[in-house]
C-alpha cells in the first residue's frame, strides 16, 4: 500500500473516529422524568409533586451552593476543577488497590465520569464500562463547563431511598433550600452519594456521622472552615425520618402540570407569606362553615395593576379528598348567581340608558314563561338602579337586561374575559343574568382586576383624557406569561372604541363600596372594614354556590364557597358564607386608597329627585349629580304629569267639567298602575292620585289599573292538589284608587266581583282564553292567555 492511500486512510479513519467521538454523547443525557416544583415569587418552595417513577426527583439546578460543591469536590474529585474528566492519579491509585486487594475497592471515577454512570442506568460495573465512561466523560467536558457538570451532578446522584438530586434531598432531610446548608448538612448530603442506604432512619447511624466528620476533617485542614466551624458542625444531629415537602398552593401545583407545566420548576407570582395567611384564614372559617355542611372554600387574591396572582387556594381540605378536596374550584365552572350585575349596571352607564339612581321596576313579571323573584320574594314596586345593585334585586336586573338586551351582554362578557359561556345568546336568554350562565371564580377575579386597572389607567395620562379602556386581560400565575397577558387594546382608537369608560366603572364602584347590605340576601350583616371596597355578593339557585368578590385599586379578591358535589345547604349564601371571608382577606392586604373620580369624563346635570331621570318641566325637586358623557342621552322624567285639581285639591277635574279659571295645576309623582301597588306601602310619603270628581266623567288619559297576573300572552300552568283535585290560579290585578269595585270576566263570562285587594281564585279549562275585567267607572282591560296543563 502506498504511502499517500495510508494517510488517507488515515486521516479517513481519524475523521471517522472523531465523528464517532463527537456524536458519542446523547444530546440529552437524562430521561428521567422530574418532579413538578411550585416556587413562590421570592423563590420559596410552595408545593411539589412526586415524579412518574415514584422519585423525588427535582428539576435540573442551574447552580450548585458553595458549601456543598467545595464539600462534594473535596470528598469526591479534590483535581475536578483541573482534570479534563479523566484524572490519571486516582485511575493509577484505583488501579492499584483493587490489585492488592484482589477486588474491586475503588473506581478511580471524576465527578464527570459519576455523572456519565448516573446516565447509563442498570450498566455493569465491567472494564469496558469503565473505558465508555471515560471516553464520554472528556466528551462530557468540551459540552459542558466544570459548573454545569457539577449541576448535573448535584441533580441526579442518589441520596437515600426514593430522593434523588440536591434540592430533593434538602427538602426531604432538612426541610429547608439547598442555599440554606450549614457547612454539617453540606457534607453529609456530599458523603451520601457514596453510600445512599446509610440514610435509613435506624440504620448505620454512627457510620454515616463517621464519614460526615471525616469530611469536615478534611475541609478543615485544607482551609475551608476553621476549627470552630468544624467543631459546631461535627455536633449538628443526623437527620431523623424524611420530612413532607411543603404543600402549599396544591391546586394550583395541579393546573401547572396539566397546562403544560409538568416536570419543570415554576416561579410563580404567588406571594409566599400571604398564601400561607389566607390559607390559614380559609381553614379557620372552614371549621364554622362544616357546621352546615358546607365542605369547600376557594379564594384568590391579585395585584390590579398586573394581573398577577398573588395568593391561590384552589379548595380547602377536609382531610383524605373528603368530597372532592382535590377539585380546583378556582377554575371550576359555577353558577354565577348574582355576580354579573356590575357589568350590566357599568353597561347601562355607559350607554346612557340609565342614570345611577334611575328608578327601575321592581314587580312581579313573567316573560315567556320565565319568572324570575327577588331573593326576599317580596317587592318593592321601584327601586333606584344603584340600590337595587347594591340589594342585588333580581327584577330590576331583569329589567334592565331586556333593554340592554342579552345578546349585547353575552357578547360583552365574552370581550371582557369570561370564557365559559360555550352556548349561543338564546341558550340563557334573560337568565343569564341571575345565574343562568356559569362561570369560573378565575375568570370572574380577572373581570372585575380588569375593571379597577382600566379605571386606574385613567390616571395614568393626567390631563389627556386618553388612556386603554379596553385594558381587559386574564390573570397570570406566572412571571413567563406576565408579559404576554397585558395590554390587548392594540390599534384600536380609544376614544370611540371601550368596553367600559372610567366614568361607569367608578360609578359602578362607588355603589358597590356600601358596607350596609340589606336584602340581598338572608342574614345581612354589617362588616367592619377600614378600607373602601367595592363588594358584591352571588347566592345561586338552590344555595349551591356563596360568591364574593371585592376590588380596590391595589387588589381583587375572589370567594367561593360551597360543595364541590353541588349540594346545596340553606345559609350557603354569599352574604352569610363567603363575604366574611372577603373582609378578613382584605384586612390582610397593605392599602387604603380609593379610585380617584374621573372628572374629565363626566357631566353635571341636574336629575329628578324622585325618579332619578333627567329632570322635566313638571319635576319639583331637583338634584345635580354627575354622570358618564352618555348620561347626557338619556331620557326625561316620564313619571311626573300635569293633572288639575278642583278648588279644595281633593278631586280632579278636567275642561269638560270645571272652568279654567277654576282648575288648580300641579305637578304628580305618577308610578304605573303595578308599581304603585307595591310602591305604596314602603313609602308612605307617595300620594295616590286623587280621584276624579263625581261630575267628571274620566278622559282614561292615564291607565288606572294593571293585572299582575296573568301578564298578556301568558303561558301558565295549573297542577293538581296533592288530593288529587284540579287545582286553582289566583288572579291579581292593581288599580290606583283602592275602594273601587272590579268586575271580572273570562271568556265572556262574568265569574266574580273585587273590592280593595283585588285578588280572584279562578279555575280555567286547558286551551287559551280572554280575561277582561272593568271597574265601577267604565274602565276596561282585556288581555289573553293560555293554560297549558292541569295534570
């Protein structure tokens, strides 16, 4: 052969053999899986799931502490910083007592070679196993740096039983981070590697204290700690049986690992001591609410400004997963109850079709078969809209829902966050306000952040009256999507374009933040807080779920409370259950402060006192209140009318049967024929019309009465009574002048007379018929309806 095809084969060889060198290490050393770490925002350890195989096995560290890799290299490879993997002198030591002692006492292996072995699982311990490690291992060195080998090293060696890697072990033996180590649990967790069985409680105690002290022997003499250090340390006691790791946020531990977060170390935005405190506060009102059998509570707590959560208890624990411990409510769809009234009041607002103390109808209704009651199931003829938010009342909600309409508020809670509502607008129709639809506490905290940011935000631009209203994003959970969460507003013109101005929100908020809740629900209750919160409170049908949620300009905090089964419990309510909860959360919480008033964004007029419109001509008294720019729209008092009264203001009268000059004009506080039945009794300052004078006969310019039930084109249902004997309806009807005398007709029949309280028990056929009733002076209301059943 000739001497040019031996270098190329030569060089050929060498290229084969340094490819075959260079591809010789996997790209990812270790397929082992991790376990899922939960660290708070200042780095604390919250919570930590065990790996697929059983291990205690943390994540990859990026680092190695000081006290433990001066203790594991002096221990272990006193040349690793100067070796390139391989160190001749401890092979040749190796080597040679294995000879003398005929058997196989030392390795001779570099802290590098140990982490090629670790890698290689279940491989035999053979020369040619030996001659592989020693080969990767100087591969191992031209990848990675001395620290990043130590780093993997640290991370995967055995430290007794099923805890594998630096952190793990910290945790397990001493209950605290690895950056924690004292010089004497640095060199224990550096010794047992060698010897992981020593660990066992019970077992080879005093020979594993041996080889600890022997190794602070040695990193005394090398000048690493000094006599009293060593001293101190050789009296630390060996750590006794495993410690639990903490389990702290562990619902929230859960939702990392299945969205996506599994076998990573997650910093969280959790704040580490407040968790610790609400979790406290949860359990301590946990054991008053088992008295009822209410067996779960959720709470969230988050920063307005950024959206990140700062505290989050997924459930409490009853103990052993007693009914659904582990359910992660936070994210869990409920019914909303009462919870999304802000958002059409705020709405309302906004658009101009109400003012703040507006008086809205509050009166028994049926809308296509759907009849909706107050909580109290009394009520109150009219109510201004912002106590009737603060009473929660649900007809007025309703009310306003259908001149909103359903479909614009299904689309607006969708814009602003809430991502439960998978089904068309028809699916919920007007329920959707009372709790038809569901929604997740998670969501819910982040509409209402996303409310007080976007106020907030309007401060943030002082004298330009330009800022994001559309500032409307979830909450994060950590610093990773932090960033991506914000802002969502871009390109889109501010000033035409909001889902809710500055002017609505505070306004909404400024109702919300009364202490005084009065029928919402049963039991209120006067909460003594320092600070202004606005507040508000959710009950959904059958006492199944008890929601709270307060805002201040720093903080939202969301409650749930309830069984995870959905079994309801009388008293689960969100006034008795969860909002005492809230107001201790909130004393927790740094901040005084109140929303400032966006002034550049609202209006002065003046409103009618007693209806809260826009004030009229024919309104007396008069109030200035400040409103959204919208407000400016909105309609005139329709509830004050001109009526003419005879000389002595008792009877009224009109041109046909008084002269002009004889008639005396005044202005009437008017409400319909329905409201005013209600109305009444609870104001005792509304005066009824009076009634027409003998000698005049009625111009029916204004309706006198109004059925309450049946409405027109009404569906009802008759059932059976429990006898077995066809039931009965009780017909009501309301007329402005309380002694006159009704006269009832169904179907062309007349079948009864009332007088005063105007209530009829009638007996109707299944199929549709005409109801027509008539008082002494003529007046006629007639309307149909259908019965659907008697069975």
């Amino acid at each position: 052969m000739s001497r040019k095809i031996k270098i190329r084969t030569g060089l050929a060889l060498l290229v084969i053999g340094l490819t075959v060198y260079y591809f010789s290490l996997p790209s990812r050393l270790f397929a082992d899986p991790y376990s899922t770490v939960l660290e708070a925002s200042n780095g604390e350890l919250l919570s930590a799931a065990i790996a697929r195989d059983g291990q205690w096995r943390f994540p990859i560290v990026d680092s190695v502490p000081d006290k433990f890799a001066e203790a594991i290299i002096t221990y272990e490879d006193k040349r690793f910083r100067d070796h390139p993997g391989v160190d001749i002198l401890s092979l040749g030591r190796a080597f040679r007592q294995n000879i003398a002692a005929r058997s196989i006492v030392s390795g001779g292996s570099t802290l590098s070679m140990q982490v090629i072995r670790l890698s290689r699982k279940g491989e035999s311990r053979t020369v040619l196993e030996k001659i592989i490690e020693i080969i990767l291992a100087t591969r191992l060195e031209l990848r990675y740096s001395k620290d990043e080998i130590l780093a993997l090293y640290a991370s995967h060696a055995p430290f007794g039983g099923n805890v594998v890697g630096i952190e793990a072990a910290c945790w397990r033996y001493f209950g605290r981070d690895a950056r924690e180590l004292s010089w004497g649990e640095a060199s224990l967790l550096a010794v047992l590697p060698n010897a992981p069985s020593l660990i066992h409680p019970g077992k080879n105690r005093n020979l594993l204290k041996a080889k600890r002290d022997k190794l602070l022997d040695k990193l005394q003499a090398i000048g690493k700690i000094d006599t009293f250090t060593c001293a101190l340390s050789k009296e630390e006691p060996i750590p006794d049986e495993p410690q639990t790791l903490p389990r702290a946020a562990k619902h929230l531990l859960v939702r990392m690992q299945a969205e996506g977060h599994a076998e990573k170390k997650i910093q969280s935005t959790l704040n580490y001591s407040l968790q610790l405190r609400i979790e406290q506060i949860l359990n301590d009102h946990h054991q008053r609410l088992t008295g009822n059998k209410i067996h779960h509570a959720a709470a969230i707590v988050a920063d307005v400004k950024t959206g990140n959560v700062v505290a989050y208890i997924g459930n409490v624990s009853n103990g052993t997963n007693y009914r659904g411990d582990d359910v992660d409510v936070i994210t869990a769809p409920r019914s909303t109850g009462s919870i999304l009234k802000p958002f059409l009041y705020a709405a309302m607002l906004e658009e101009g079709k109400m003012l703040p103390k507006t008086l809205l109808p509050d009166v028994p209704i049926f809308i296509n078969g759907f009849a909706p009651k107050n909580f109290s199931k009394d009520y109150d003829g009219a109510v201004p809209a912002d106590k009737a938010l603060i009473r929660s009342l649900n007809i007025p909600a309703v009310h306003m829902l259908r001149e909103y309409r359903y479909e614009k508020f299904h689309s607006l809670l969708k814009s602003v966050g809430m991502t439960t509502l998978r089904y068309p607008p028809d699916h919920y129709g007007l329920s959707l306000i009372l709790g038809g639809g569901e929604g997740t506490l998670w969501d819910i905290a982040g509409m209402y952040a996303s409310m007080a940011r976007t106020l907030n935000n309007y401060f943030e631009h002082p004298g330009k009256n330009r800022y994001n209203r559309c500032d409307f994003h979830p909450l994060q959970y950590t610093r990773a999507t932090a960033d991506s969460a914000q802002t969502i507003a871009k390109g889109i013109d501010l000033e035409t374009s909001s889902y809710m101005s500055a002017a609505s929100i505070y306004q909404t908020f400024d109702a919300l933040k009364e202490l005084y809740r009065p029928g919402e629900e049963s039991g209120w209750r006067y909460f003594n807080s320092a600070k202004k919160i606005a507040w508000k409170t959710g009950t959904s049908f059958g006492f199944r779920d008890g929601w709270a949620v307060g805002v201040t300009p720093d903080y939202v905090v969301g409650i749930w409370v309830g069984n995870a089964d959905g079994e309801g419990r009388p008293g689960l309510t969100g006034t008795d259950a969860a909002a005492p909860i809230l107001f201790d959360i909130f004393s927790q919480l740094p901040g005084q402060k109140w929303f400032q008033l966006p002034k550049m964004e609202m209006e002065k007029i003046t409103v009618c006192a007693r209806s809260g419109y826009r004030n009229s001509a024919l309104c007396d008294e008069i109030d200035t209140v400040l409103v959204t720019k919208n407000g400016l729209q909105s309609i005139a008092c329709p509830l004050h009318r001109k009526i003419h009264l005879s000389p002595d203001r008792k009877y009224r009268v009109h041109s046909a049967c008084s002269p002009i000059d004889q008639m005396a004009s005044v202005n009437w506080f008017v409400l319909p024929p329905v409201q005013e039945y209600y109305y009444k009794p609870k104001n005792i300052s509304y005066r009824t019309l009076p009634p027409f004078r003998k000698d005049c006969q009625s111009s029916f310019n204004l309706v006198a009465m109004d059925l309450i039930y049946p409405k027109p084109n009404a569906r009802i249902f008759i059932p059976r009574d429990l006898d077995g004997k066809m039931g009965n309806a009780v017909f009501e009807l309301a007329h402005r002048n309380s002694s006159i005398t009704v006269y009832w007709h169904l179907d062309g029949i007349y079948i009864g007379t009332t007088k005063k309280n105007h209530h009829l028990i009638v007996n109707p056929e299944q199929g549709t018929h005409t109801l027509t009733v008539m008082d002494e002076n003529g007046e006629i209301l007639e309307q149909n309806f259908e019965v659907l059943s008697k069975m």
